[in-house]
C-alpha cells in the first residue's frame, strides 16, 4: 500500500501515519476530545432518527455551537500560538 511522493520516491502510508501521529503527538488530547464529541453528538443524531424521534435543527445547532465551537477555538489558539514562538524563535536566530 503505498501512501503519499516525497522527491519522487513512494512512502508507504504507514510511515505517512505514523509521521501524522508523531507530528501531532503533543496535541493528541485536544484530537481526541473534540473527535469524541463530533462522534457522540453524530451517535446521539442517528439514535434519535431510528428511535423516529425528530429533532429540528433548533437543538442541534445549539448542541454543535456549545461541543464544537469551544474546542475549535482552543484549537487554533494553540495552532497561533505555537505558530508565533516559532517564527519568533526563527527571527532571534535569524538575527544572531
């Protein structure tokens, strides 16, 4: 099975995902909490429907604000953040 090119040569894609995984090691808590709950609020969706319990989007886009945007914020806040040390840190050693 092979994954994504790099300079032509093929990477096969378990190097492709367990670079993914290295990559984002540090971060893997906040994936997991906002990947559990699109999975739940997804789950509790589904369960409604083949229960025949109709719900109106007047509860689930409240239920998406309140899970998701939080966790989204978060996220690209510590996305930033980390984004400007390092171009911080690459100007310091730019400059000395």
């Amino acid at each position: 099975m092979q994954g994504s090119f790099s300079q032509g040569q093929p990477v096969p894609a378990l190097e492709v995902i367990s670079g993914a995984i290295r990559l984002y090691a540090g971060r893997a808590p906040l994936f997991l909490f906002l990947g559990l709950l699109c999975v739940s609020t997804l789950l509790l969706r589904e369960t409604l429907l083949l229960m025949d319990i109709r719900i109106s989007w007047a509860f689930w886009v409240p239920l998406l604000l309140v899970t998701h945007v939080p966790g989204v914020i978060l996220m690209i806040a510590l996305f930033s953040r980390e984004e400007s040390l390092s171009l911080s840190g690459a100007f310091l050693a730019v400059r000395s």
